[in-house]
C-alpha cells in the first residue's frame, strides 16, 4: 500500500466512524430525549473546560438563540487549523470529523472526559443537522460548515483578528433527536457546577428566546460550592478546605457544617459528578472518621467513638479530584474504581483536617459536640426502634387498623394510596379496585422531618402507621425488596393544604425512604381541577389550560364545576379521573438531580423564612406538584 492509499484507507474509517455515531446515536450520547439534548452542549463545552483546566481559556459564553441553535465561544488557544500530516486536512476537520480525535494533539496530564460518554465534539458534529466552527489563531478567523458530520465548504481564512478562541453554533438533527428544547435552568445548572469546579473561569449564559442571562464565576472554587449549598441554612463556621495538586492529581476538599441533621456530600471526578462515589469518597469518609475519633481521645472530651454518620450529620462537603485516567464503574458508571485514590485522598485529607483542627480548636470543639449529639440520638433512635418492633408497631406483621389492603399479595401489582382527609378516604375505599389497590388515610399535616431526627420520627402515630403499611422499615435498616407495593400513590386536594401534605410526605420519602425514589416506587396522583358536562357527557381538566382548551372544542352549552377537593367526588367519579390505572395520569417522583432535591427541601422545610418566600413566589405554580 502505498501512502497516499494508507491515508485514505484512514480518511474513509474516520468518516464510517461518524455513520456509526448517526447509525446508533443512544449509544454515544445515552438518549435521544432531553437529556441527550444537553448532553450536546456539555460535549462542546467540556472541550473549553479542557483548554482552561490547561491554563489558556478565562471565558465561555453560550447562546441559546431564538432559532433552537446554541453557540458555545471561548478564549482559548482556538482548535488547530495546520494541515494534518496524516490525513492531509486541517487539524480542526480531523477534531470535527474523527471520533476521539481531540486527544491525539495534546499531552495534557487530565481532561474532563467529556461528560460521562467522553465521546468528543465530532459526535455533536454528526448528530447536528448544521454546524459551524470558527477558529480565532494566528491572527487569523476560519470558518468552516458542516451538515450531519460531512463538511459543507472547506476550512476558510475570513478576516484578521488579536484574538484567540474557538466557537461552536449547532442546530441538533432533529432527524435523529426527539424536538425537545433547550433548558436555560437545567443548562444554567451544570454552568454553574462547571464554575464552582474551575474556580476563576467565567461561563456566562445568555437565552436570546427569553432574555435571561447569568454569569457564573467563582474565585472561591469548591468553598464556594459548599456556601452555596448552605445558603438556606444556618451554619456553624467558615468553610473548611484541604487542597493539594501533583504532577498527576489533583484532590480538593471543602467541608462546612450546619445545624441540620442531613449529611450532603457531593464528589467529583474530572469535573463529573460520581453520583455512586466511589475511592475518593471512601477515602475522605475513612479519613473524616479516624481524625474525628483520635481527636476526642487525644482531648479527652467524651469517652465514646463515633462512627461515620455521626460525624457527617449536618455536614456539607465537596470533594473534587483530577486524575489521568479515571475508571468509571457502577450502573451509571458515576463511580471511581481507581483503588490507589482511596489511600491518596486519605492522606491529604487527614493531614489536612489534623492540621485544621489544631488552628482552630474552637470550630473542632462544635463539630465534636455535635457529632457526640448524633451517636446519642442515633441510640435513642436506635432504642426507639427496638420498642417500637418489640410493639410490632414497624412490621407488616401488624398492619394499621385504618389500612384498607388489596387482596393481591404481589407486591410488584399491589399500590397503596395515602389519601387526605376521611371523605377522600372513604370515596377511595368504595372506589378502588380492591385486587390491587391499598388504601390508607392519612390525617392533617404530619411531622416536618426536616428538622427532626430518626427518633423523632419513631415516635409519631401518623408516621409509623404509613411505615408500617409499607413495610421496608426506616432509616440504616430500610430494605426495599420488603416493599409490600411497587407503587406508593400520594392523594391530597389540588389546593395550598393539600400541596403541603403532599411536600411533608415527599420530605419523609427524600430523608428517610429515598430508596423508595430510586427504585421508582413513590407517585403523585393528579385529581382533576374542574369537571365540563355538556348534555350528558363528562369531561375532565388537570389544569387550567385543559379546562379552556376543552371548553374550546366543546363549544357552547357546557356547565363547568371547579373541585375544591378530592371529598367533592364520588367514589365512581374519583376512581375513573384519578385511580383508574387506564385513565390517571401519575406523577412519577424521581430524584433528576440530589443538589436541587436537597436545596428545594431545604427550602421548603427548613428554618429560613426569606428564601422560602422567594422560592414560591417564583415557582408558584410548580410547587402544587412539585416535581424533583
Ligand atoms: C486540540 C488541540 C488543542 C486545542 C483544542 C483541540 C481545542 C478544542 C476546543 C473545542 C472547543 N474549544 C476548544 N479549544 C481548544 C491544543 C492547541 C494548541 O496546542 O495550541
């Protein structure tokens, strides 16, 4: 063969390589839906993220223009444009049009490996219906355009300019991606994660449909962060933060307490967030739990040892590390397998917290007295649940007298609706189809557990009966192949009480029973707002724009019945609007995003009034079914 054919040969494997990517997209960018969607940005912007992780880029700007087409434009070094010697084309077209080819140019010790797929920005590239790439290098502007990852005119020289930096425009295929559009919060979301992980890049986002626009720059990096996972709380001191950078690795830490009992710490890799954690999180936990243990013994404030969830109650921490090679593993491989993480994180973290804790004895103090707080309360709690199994009051052994159960024992068949008030109840229980369908009233506002500990919650009438009805147990001994129903269907009123059952509920699931989440078994009904006669038919309304648009098509002589709650319908009426697997419609809870599920009930539940106040008068309408 000779050279010339060998480049071919490679040029045609490069471009089958694109086609593969169109051929199966899922594969390369998990969905097709939303969340592939803005997996394309990510991709793009991962890149820039690189360029300023190496030390070249300050800036990134994204557009969300009114066209559906997004721009991502920074300051970096600009995507080199020489002839590559290989493939005899620009080195951009190799970038743009070889999958993985970002890698070969550079010997960066880490990159962020592109989102969780670490696919490259050729992947967006053939997944774009247009796509157009302008280099700013050398003094010079280039452009060059693509259609579905096939060039459409040749790399161009436009105009002279200073500066440097790369710009990416696409228009996802929406051959191939289902129509969805761009999010400004959900894109806002993961801006403002990428500053907070890259202390001093500046990311500013600006939507041209709406007008909205933020700029995300943070010089405090992850201390930042845990502020700013704080804000709604009361906290007990200035961020704690650890850092140290090699050659190879990078581990930041930053920790601040609070006076809540909830532990939230969140860990990242290369700027991924490793949802399932992982060898770096295990080495700060080891690290957190014999420095706190030594520091007890060495000052001889309390003769007990504590174990790991004591020290990490009301704790809010960071942790960030850059590393080469990262292994991801798990079921949605957001965990670190690389096993010599563990000792290093360890290491540096230890040092760290020994030497933290010895400048700053009073901070060290607080958190050993409420540390020891927590192993007290947890043998309370402990305590309580042993009395409160001796009572069988916990098992299904011993279901509630009020429990109105399904024949089916086949838990995977079998729902359980925790209905408001004593009429819905009663409507419900000549309603439901009593095969599959459970039914347990629930009385008023129960317990906030928000600001309450396990034991606490042991002792409330209200909250055992619906632990019990359940069956899995609660807290360390929960166990969800116990669950005596796949479904658990929250039903209150469409009104602000029944929103603020409905969040009590969803706050005693999201602390207490988040397996429950996870596994997909936690729902909320949606009762229609208004009934529509017209002769002798009868039609029925979610919200308000059902209702009109119904009423549209209907045309004239309807009569219209706003509910004020679930007791105003029959039983007939409440099973086919609102039980009736054929007709309902549910309301699936899933934890999209654990950050913004803890800020929100934070908010929603916490001691802080203002942002609580702020937070529904901008999301009035979301709140009613709150959807996290
Ligand atoms: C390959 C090599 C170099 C930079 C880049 C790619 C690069 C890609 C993107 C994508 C978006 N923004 C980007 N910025 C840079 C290194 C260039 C050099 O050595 O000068």
């Amino acid at each position: 063969m000779t050279e010339k054919d060998e480049y071919k040969a490679e040029k045609i494997q490069a471009l089958e390589g694109l086609e593969a990517v169109r051929k199966r997209p899922a594969m390369y960018i998990g969905s097709l839906g939303g969340r592939g969607l803005h997996h394309l940005v990510y991709e793009v912007i991962d890149n820039s993220i690189d360029e300023a992780l190496a030390g070249f880029c300050t800036q990134i700007k994204i557009i969300i223009h009114k066209d559906g087409k997004v721009s991502i434009a920074d300051n970096g070094r600009g995507i080199p444009v020489d002839i590559h010697p290989k493939f005899n084309i620009p080195a951009v077209q190799v970038v743009m049009t070889k999958l993985h080819a970002g890698g070969k140019f550079d010997k960066k010790a880490y990159k962020v490996s592109g989102g969780l797929h670490g696919v490259g920005i050729s992947v967006v590239n053939a997944l774009s219906s247009e796509l157009i790439v302008e280099v700013r290098r050398d003094g010079k502007l280039y452009r060059q355009s693509y259609s579905r990852g096939k060039p459409t005119s040749e790399l161009k020289e436009i105009s002279d300019t200073k500066e440097t930096g790369t710009t990416i425009i696409f228009q996802p295929d929406y051959e191939i991606m289902e129509k969805n559009e761009f999010d400004y919060d959900t894109l806002s979301f993961r801006f403002r994660e990428l500053a907070f992980l890259n202390p001093g890049v500046e990311i500013k986002i600006i939507d041209e449909r709406t007008g909205k626009k933020h700029d995300f720059c943070y010089e405090g990096g992850i201390k930042s962060f845990v502020q700013y996972l704080n804000k709604n709380k009361e906290i007990l001191h200035q961020p704690i933060y650890i850092s140290k950078k090699t050659d190879d690795i990078e581990v930041e830490v930053a920790v601040q307490y609070n006076d809540s009992f909830n532990e939230s710490i969140y860990s990242f890799v290369n700027n991924i967030n490793t949802i399932e954690g992982g060898m770096h999180l295990n080495g700060f936990k080891t690290a957190l739990t014999r420095v706190a243990n030594k520091y007890l013994k060495d000052n001889k404030i309390e003769k007990l040892t504590l174990s790991g969830a004591d020290i990490r109650e009301g704790m809010t921490a960071v942790i960030s590390v850059k590393i080469p090679d990262p292994q991801f593993e798990g079921q949605t491989k957001t965990k670190l397998g690389n096993s010599e993480v563990k000792g290093i994180v360890d290491s540096i973290v230890t040092q760290g917290l020994n030497t933290y804790f010895e400048e700053n004895p009073v901070v060290a103090k607080q958190i050993m007295q409420k540390s020891i707080n927590a192993a007290q309360a947890r043998e309370a709690a402990r305590k309580a649940r042993e009395l409160a199994r001796r009572k069988g009051a916990l098992d299904s052994g011993n279901l509630p007298g009020k429990l109105a159960d399904c024949s089916s024992k086949d838990p995977a068949k079998s729902e359980l609706f925790l209905v408001e008030g004593d009429s819905a109840g009663g409507s419900a229980k000549q309603g439901r189809d009593r095969e599959f369908q459970a039914i347990l009233p629930v009385f008023g506002k129960i317990l906030n557990v928000e600001k309450a500990r396990l034991n606490k919650v042991l002792t409330s009438d209200k909250l055992r009966t619906v632990i019990s009805a359940i069956g899995c147990g609660i807290g360390d001994e929960f166990e969800i192949k116990k669950a005596r129903y796949h479904k658990v269907i929250l039903m209150a009123d469409s009104d602000v009480d029944g929103s603020h059952i409905k969040t009590l509920y969803l706050t005693l699931f999201y602390r207490y029973l988040r397996p429950l989440i996870e596994g997909g078994y936690l729902f909320v009904a949606q009762p229609p707002l208004y009934q529509i006669k017209k002769g002798k038919a009868s039609y029925y309304a979610l919200d308000e724009k059902q209702k009109d648009q119904i009423l549209k098509e209907l045309g004239e002589k309807c009569s219209l019945q706003r509910y004020k709650g679930l007791g105003e319908m029959n039983p007939k009426q409440l099973w086919e609007t609102t039980m009736d697997p054929q007709k309902r419609k549910l309301l699936k809870i899933t934890i999209e995003d654990a950050i913004q599920a803890d800020t929100i009930f934070t908010m929603l539940m916490g001691d802080k009034v203002e942002p609580r106040k702020d937070f529904i008068q901008q999301h009035a309408r979301e709140v009613a079914n709150l959807d996290i």
